[in-house]
C-alpha cells in the first residue's frame, strides 16, 4: 500500500473489459513525512475520491479485494485500487 494525494482523473474513450463503468484516479505517491516521491499511480476508484483527497492504494491482490472480497476474484483486471480516503491527514 501506499499513501498519496489524488491529482487527476485518467479518461480513455475506450476500456479492456472489465474496466468498464470504472473511474480512475491518478495518485501522486507521498513519502512518510507527507513529501512527494515524484511516483504517479493510475488506481481504480470505487470511493468516488476526489482530486486534493488523501487515499492509500492498495496494490495486487489487495486491490482485487478492494473490488470484490474474496478468493473468487482472480479474474478481476486490476493492480492498484483505492482502497481508504483519509480524513484529517496529518
């Protein structure tokens, strides 16, 4: 997991299947003591997070559990999911 600031929404004309229906965030990584690390991740969002809002990401089968829970969700496409919206980041 990491920690980041949202900084825009990706937009495709057209998506994998799978992919359809879903928003993506893209999240700019942030350091321990809140600086940036200059690492840009593209994540799904099933939080409906907005730009300038704090989220973790979760990544691999961790983002596949943000999608669906459980050990049946193998087939999902995805690497990197929002998985918490942080309030009172500090």
């Amino acid at each position: 997991m990491i920690r980041g600031t949202v900084v825009g929404q990706v937009w495709a004309t057209r998506k994998a299947r799978g992919l359809e229906g879903r928003k993506l965030l893209l999240v700019a990584a942030r350091d321990a003591d809140g600086g940036p690390t200059g690492r840009l991740v593209v994540a799904i969002d099933v939080l409906d997070a907005g730009v300038g809002e704090d989220v973790t990401v979760a990544f691999g089968s961790g983002a596949r559990n943000v999608l669906r829970p459980g050990p049946e969700n193998r087939d999902l496409l995805c690497d990197a999911a929002i998985a918490v919206i942080v309030e009172g980041a500090g």
